[in-house]
C-alpha cells in the first residue's frame, strides 16, 4: 500500500498534473522521495520560491492545466507569495501545496512553526485545506484540483503536514470532473444586443479567456455589425495577437490615458473582466475609471463561458458571417543608432518569430512594445496581472516548459528583474528556450512618474535616491553568467540586434542587457501624439512634468 | 501642518527610530517623500522585501532598538515575510511598516489589493493594525513602536493606506514609555534555588537576551556554586562569547545529539528559552526533546528580565562572588591544503578580530564553527532562529549599519545564499563592512541527511535531483561582481587565509567563495567522538548512514 506522498503523486498525474516547480524542505522530503514512483510528473528545482510560483502561473497560462507547486512551511509560501497573488488576479489556476510540521509537531512550537492558512488565504480565498489522514490525503488533494481548474481557475492551496504525507495507507483518488462552463442567459443576450442595436456609444471590454481567438474573432463580427469598440483589459493574463487576429486596444496603465480611451461611453460590456478602476489611487481622482453617465453591463462572468456567449451575441444581432477587421501583417524595421528602450521594442518587432511567446514585464521600457509588435507573426502576450513585480523571469520557465516547441521571449526592467533573479539558475538547468531582455536604466523609472503623480511636492535627495539604482550599476550579464546562462550586453541598437538574432537562432537560455538611458525620454517623441491628447485632462503640475519630461 | 507621512516620520524619529529599510512602490511615495523632512531617519534601499526585513531584523540583534522597514502591499510583506518570521521567532523588534492602497481604493479590488492583514498576522500576532485617519496615525505608530520593543520584542505591522499617509492634519505623537522589564518573583527564585541546592542533575538553559554577558556572567556563578550545567537555545538571537565569557553549550540540530547532550537530566531550568524541541518531526521519533523524568521550571520568560532573575538565583544561592571559568582565549592554526569547510571554520578560528560579529548560516557547513571560534577575542553571535534560511546576507546589512565600527563576518551556505543574495547590492551601496563567505557545495546537503533521517528509504535520481545544485554551479564570484562586491574564489586553504586577510584589512564589502567538496565529508574526522556517543541512541538506519558518512 502507498504511503500518503506516492497515493498523492498517482492521484496528480491521474488528474492530468505533468509538471511540479518545487523548492522543498525536511517537511517534505517524503513528497521528494516519492518523485520517482511517478514518471508522469516532471519535477522543476527552483532555487527561491516565488520563481516556483511564478512558473506554475506562467506554465498554466499556456498550458490552460495547472502546474503543482511544492513549498517549505510558511516561510516558503511568503517567498511564494507575490506570484501567487500574480496568479489569482488573473484567475490561472496553480495546485499549491505547501508542506507543513507533522501534525503533533505543530503545536510544540518549533523554530519554523507558523500559521500558514493565514498566509494562504491572501492568495487562495476561495480553496486553503490542511489535509488531516493520510487516508483522506488524495480526495483533499482532487478537491484542490476542482477547485484550481474550477471557472474562473483560482490557486488552491493544499498544506501537507509531513505525518500525513510518510503515513501509511495512502488511497489514489480519481479525478475531478472536467469544468462545464456555461454561456450567458437568453435574456442577458437579448437585453446586450438590444444596447448594442439602439447605436449609442458602446465598447466591449475583453478580459481572462476572452482574450483568446474564438473569442476574438467574435467579438470583431460584433463589432464590424455594431460598430461597438474592442477594448482589452490593462493587464492581460494571455492575449492572443498579431497579423491575422483582430485587434483590441488595451486601457492604458496611467488612469489619465485611460480616461481618454474611455471618454463619452455610454455602454461598456463587460466580458470576462471587470469594470476598469485605476491602477493606484491619487489624490483628488476618481479611482473609478467609468465615466459619469456610462451604464456598465455584463455579458459574461469570470465563471461563465465567455466566447460561447459572445458567439450567442454575435447570432442575435446576426453578426455571424460580418466581415472582420484583422490586424495586417507589418513589422517596424531595423533599429539604428544609440540604444534606447524604444529600439529595443523596434527590434523586438523587427524580430519577433511566429508563435512566440511574448512576456512584457519591461514596465515603462515597454512603453512602445504593443504598438512595434502589433503587425507581427502571432504571438501569446503575457503580462503582470496582479502587479507584483517579479513575475516575468518565473513566467518564463513555466511557459517554455508548457510549450518546448515554441521560443519565449521575456522583455524585463532591471527593477523588476531582481525580485526573482534566482530563475535564470533554472532556465539554464532546465535548458529552456527563452531569452531574457533586461531593459537596464538603473532606475525604478516607474516611480519617478508617480512620486509626481501622486502629489508629492518637495523631492529631495533622499527620496530621489530610494528610486535609484546607479549606485552600483547591476551587471545583468555578469549575474546571468554566475547562474550559468549566456549573456550579452549591448548600448547599441546594431549589437542589440545582433545579440537578439543569435539568441532567436540559438538554444537557450540566453539574456540580454541592454543598456539604455532612462526610458521615459526615448519614447518622448512617439508617445507624444497620445499623451497631448490626454493633456488637458490631467491635474495641472502631472500635465507641466509630463510636459517636461516630453520637451525635445 | 505636516501630512500624516510628515508627522509620523516625525514621530518615528522622536521615539528612537533612526533607520528604515526599504523597498517602496507607488502607495508609499508620500512616506519617501518625506524622508527629507527629518535628517534623524537614514534610509536605506534595498531590491527586494527580504532583504529589508532582514537588515531590520539584523539591526534590531545588535542595536537592541527596532528599525522601521517600508514595504508595498501585500505582495511586498509577503516577500519580506520569511525574515520577519525570523524576527518574531528571536523575539527582535521590528516597526514594520507596509504601504496599502487609499481607503477608498481598496474596495475596487485594483490590481495589488489582496487581504494583507491576514498575512500579517503570520508574523505579527501581537499588533496589526490598518490605520484609518491621518489625525490618528501616529498614535497609532506610537502603539506599534510600544509593541515591538516590548518584552519579549515583536514584530509589530502598521499598515498604512496612502491617503492616511498624504492626507493634511498630521499629529505627530510623543514616544511610548520605555519597557520596565520585571524579575522572576521571590516564590520561583527560592524554588529554584531549593532545587539546585538538593543536587539533582540539572541544567539551565538560557535564550533571548539571557545569552548577553550579565546574564553569563551570573549563570556562570550560579554554575560554579551548584554544578549545574549550562545550555543554550540551539538557534541564539544574538549570543556573546569568546575568550574571558563563560561557555555555553548549545543544544545541538539533530534531535538525536540533543538527546545526549540532554540524557539523564533530572530539572530543567528555562531563563527567557522555551522548553526544547525538535526542529523537524521523525517518524517513530518524540519531538519533545525533555527526558523522561525531567522536570521543567521557568526562571524567567521571555517577558521578565533575566538578567535581575538570574542574578536574584545568585543571590539566594549566596553565589554572587563564586569564581567563575571562562573561556581561555586560543585560536586554531592556520589551515593548510585542499579547502574544506572545516577548514574555512579555522581560518575564520584563526583570523576572527575582536568585536567582530559573526553571522552563522553555514548550515552543514558550519558544524565546526561554534568550536574553532570559542576562544576568539569577544564576538557576538548570531543565527539562524526561525528556520528560515536566506537571513544571514540581510542581517550582516543591519549588523553593520547598527555598528559600523565592528567587522562583520557572514557565513552562509550556497542554496542559503540565493535566497536573498540582492542583499550584495544593498552592503555595496551603503559601503558596508561586511565580508560575506559562501560555503559552495553545490547542494542542499542538510536535505542528503534530512532525507535519510525521515526514513524515506527508496532514494531514486528525481529525489536526489532535488537537493542538487551542481547543474549548473553557481560562480558567486560573478554574482557579486554583478552587484558591485568586491569578490574572491579559493578552493585552497592558503588561498582562503590569503583572501580573509585581505577583506579584513580593506574597507568591505567582500565576498569570498569557498569551493568545497560536499560539507560532511570535510568534517567528519572532528565530529567522529561526538557523533560516535550518539550512535546507540539512534534508530538503526540512521545509525547505519552515519556511520557510512563517518567511514575513513
């Protein structure tokens, strides 16, 4: 009979779980040990983590399955925590299992005893199970697996105190019933179609799932009858894109920008998303992002089925067979000169290959990334949908490990890079197909924005410092080669390039640093038609410093 | 009239506050703002959350004052929670203070809005608080600051919305009364004493601030009047030793040389520790590391001050002029030939300058440590006291910043290492002088014992995969110099001398890299008795792997 750790194992892989990102401890060394009873599942050492987690998210994005992930106590759920809330906001799904002190241990306090279902809950609302019975493990563990794959998908966390998991007697467990998602109601349809027939000012805003191709094919039929906008969420958790498919325009991340893209609505559809608020608060603004006299609907929820109830839209409003607008295919050419962080998204778009995977996590490096790439060969768009930095690298790794045939690209700013630099040891352990582009400027550029847009108004030297990272200036290429991957460096839109064509051509990993001034002020002149437009909707002192920063 | 980030900065500073380690995002940049108002407040940046709290918690070991640390959200607190739960279990004080969206914001469920009281409690059981007005925020910053440097210390959270932190009308709050700590009341000292005084065998075990020199001091006389023995908690906050102290002995990892070191005790005599336990649970094995028929007292817990209550028992025992034995000073030799871990542990034995403070996180590597340095010029001594690993590199940042006249010296295993290695950014920035040595076996080596010592019996090439870090090896060397540190490589004995020497002599930051083989094998030849007294009280199988290791 099993102990408690192989019935788990078995019941994973009945349940279609092929993939484990784990960074264990003592508490699970069971689990370890019961790796090689199952050849199904593929173990992923990590050497921190929130790049477990951040794998797992990344790898289900693109797998549509979860991954399992397999973390030491409390502390290591901290550690994995940013990614998980990453996860949750954009409703993958992840098999989170943290191990814990056997269960009589718990209560005698030792050092590295903690409550982790307070922790958990942050992230995993909505399933957090501490399994009791080895007997009882597996059907613990297939209700974590309901849940996590559930609709919308969410991370369930299951804790595995280490008795339960070496305990004899362990009982397999078959899987989970498949997910039957249900399209929206006839009456909602009715009533949406009804808005969209009446011709006032309407958009539809795609989010989760419907930022697939059914769905966006779809949503262009309705759009080419009704002549209703396509709009996509800020931060997509997997958007489909590039020559071919139609395209949507994404809310801008500044709450300013959005407002314009939101102007004069007078009907925003909800599709698998939800009403847009901004990012961040700031004083004296609306955090609702919805304009005054715009009346909010819902097509379809995060648990619905999102295109078969745009599908059922585009019937009613017999939209079935309109001719749809698709992006044409078109690239931006080949960038010259001085590098800045626009020409590395030209030259991503030069270059980018077909069926790419595409990670944007360059914060306002890639400010120009959606437009260079717009026109190029499909791709899969993943970005930080719950805002915790960090996320991209781990991302990584689960994608290419999701898809083995397809090259991943992952575009990172140099802030953002270091929360979870730890992956590059895995994507060269793993030998992953990924090419890491790290948008060096030396500077949380991000928050030299905010600390003006939030109002603060004497900026002194040491709050200016806190957004500094010149002192020392990170050596990306130096660090990816003391974690074992290739590594380039390039100030120059030629070598940028060059280093880009070699690492498309080449097995990874590779990583990339470009050298860059402070990215703002190379992408002045391209972003300055969009944000003249929304000039005259900013507090004054944001529309003088925007001025400023966008003065030739 | 200040904002309520200008006056709590205020009040922060007010109450002795005068370091705060951070890494802020958009909803605290009021708080950075007004790090210019109050030049009492030093702030220090770091890349990542743990490697604030850490600092903090580093800080706070040696400068017996808290630190305030800044961190974004709940996504930061989670990164930073593995070193607060560091703290909380050392019993060290920490303000640690997180940034949370406005008020208002929150039920939007933006991007970074998550549940962050619920992971606070994680680490901060005794104080949480959100406050919700400018008016009040810093008396609500005075009742944390009062709940952290309470007795025993905690980690006290603030959570601060940004509108609390911007809003107009802040009251800065005069500090909180100082702590009053009390001794152990006449009743327990004259117990104790009768017990001591009938002559059983019996031992003291001392913990939290019962490890600095009066409290040694009167343990000490206390010993040399009844003979009883004197024990520390395996994992010390901070301990005070080296030649002219008077020796303790520290209860031991392995649950089964702790039941040697523990066998035939008949009291127990807790002075601010708690009754010992294993680290991790065993199957067929007790946690409760208390000898049958041993009786437990408590002198003084964590919250009474053991310093008075011990030396009360010195009194009662009429042992106050007692001649005490302390430690002789005497030093290793210079090691020679192929590096080994033990061998670093002497050089370090060899070379330690007075005053220095020692940061213990070698893991396996460090077995020898605690006997090459015992007669050391006078040092403190600090590990690991939560279990949760990726603290040593981030405390050496608070040691240093809280006496930046005294040598730091880190020692830390590789996996350990890479759980906050940015930390090498922060001690480059701040020019600490820290000498950072990474023990580089390429392994998670305590999880090879581990393995073995929870019984998991068929150990396949997944499982072992799982505690190798060879594929690739990590050269921290090029980390270091990827973050600005001055690095060295040594797989030589005379290479690592030279090397120490240098970073001693010259202003830090240091890395040194140890190239060793795997750690037991180094140590075996010195731990043999030792281990040899504990084989009988092993269960077979273990015995059997230990002595396999042991083998010449």
């Amino acid at each position: 009979m099993p102990n408690g750790a192989q019935a788990l194992m078995q019941t994973l892989a009945d349940a279609g779980i092929e993939v484990c990102f784990t960074n264990p401890g003592t508490s699970e060394m069971h689990f370890v040990a019961a790796l090689d009873d199952e050849p199904r599942i593929r173990a992923v050492l990590t050497l921190f983590e929130g790049v477990a987690t951040g794998a797992a998210d990344g790898y289900a994005r693109m797998a549509d399955a979860p991954a399992a992930t397999l973390l030491h106590l409390g502390a290591g759920l901290g550690n994995g925590l940013a990614n998980l809330h990453n996860a949750r906001k954009g409703k993958v799904p992840i098999v989170n299992i943290v191990g814990d002190h056997a269960t009589y241990h718990a209560p005698l306090d030792a050092q590295l005893q903690s409550d982790i279902e307070t922790v958990a809950r942050n992230v995993s609302p909505g399933f957090v199970r501490t399994s009791q019975r080895t007997a009882e493990l597996c059907r613990d563990a297939v209700d974590a697996i309901a849940a996590a794959r559930g609709l919308p998908g969410q991370v369930a966390t299951l804790i595995l105190p280490a008795d339960v998991s070496w305990g004899d007697g362990g009982v397999p467990h078959p899987p989970p019933a498949e997910p039957a998602p249900v399209a929206a109601d006839a009456a909602t349809i009715t009533t949406i179609a009804q808005v969209l027939n009446a011709g006032g000012k309407a958009a539809l805003l795609l989010g989760g799932r419907a930022l697939r191709e059914p769905s966006l094919l779809a949503a262009a039929r309705i759009a080419a009858k009704s002549g209703v906008k396509l709009l996509a969420e800020v931060f997509p958790t997997r958007l489909e894109r590039g020559a071919g498919l139609p395209p949507v325009e994404r809310i801008a991340y500044l709450a300013e920008l959005a407002g314009v893209q939101l102007a004069g609505l007078e009907h925003l559809i909800l599709v698998d998303a939800k009403s847009p608020v901004s990012f961040f608060a700031y004083p004296g603004k609306a955090s609702d992002l919805v304009p005054a006299g715009c009346t909010v609907h819902t097509l379809a929820t995060p648990a619905q089925d999102a295109a078969a109830s745009l599908a059922a839209l585009a019937q009613a409003l017999d939209a079935e067979h309109a001719p749809i607008s698709v992006q044409p295919a078109q690239r931006p050419g080949r960038p010259r000169g001085r590098l800045t962080a626009e020409k590395v998204c030209m030259a991503v778009g030069h270059l980018l290959p077909e069926h790419a995977i595409l990670i944007d996590e360059a914060i306002t490096s890639g400010l120009m990334l959606p437009r260079m790439t717009a026109g190029c060969p499909r791709h899969d768009l993943i970005t930080l949908t719950g805002g915790a930095i960090g996320q991209g690298l781990p991302n990584a790794i689960g994608a290419a490990i999701a898809c083995p045939k397809r090259p991943v690209l992952a575009l990172i700013g140099d802030g953002t890079a270091m929360y979870t630099i730890q992956s590059l040891w895995t994507l060269a352990r793993e030998h992953l197909d990924v090419t890491a582009v790290i948008f060096s400027n030396a500077s949380y550029s991000v928050l030299n924005v905010e600390l003006e847009r939030v109002g603060a108004e004497r900026i002194g030297p040491k709050a200016r410092s806190q957004l500094d990272l010149s002192g020392p200036r990170l050596d990306f290429a130096r660090l990816a080669q003391g974690m074992g991957v290739h590594a380039a460096r390039a100030d120059t839109a030629e070598d940028f390039v060059h280093a880009l064509e070699y690492a498309l051509a080449h097995p990874g990993p590779h990583l990339i640093e470009a050298l860059i001034p402070e990215s703002l002020s190379g992408t002045k002149r391209r972003i300055l038609p969009w944000l003249l437009r929304a000039l005259p909707s900013l507090p004054p002192a944001v529309a003088r410093a925007l001025k400023r920063k966008l003065a030739p």
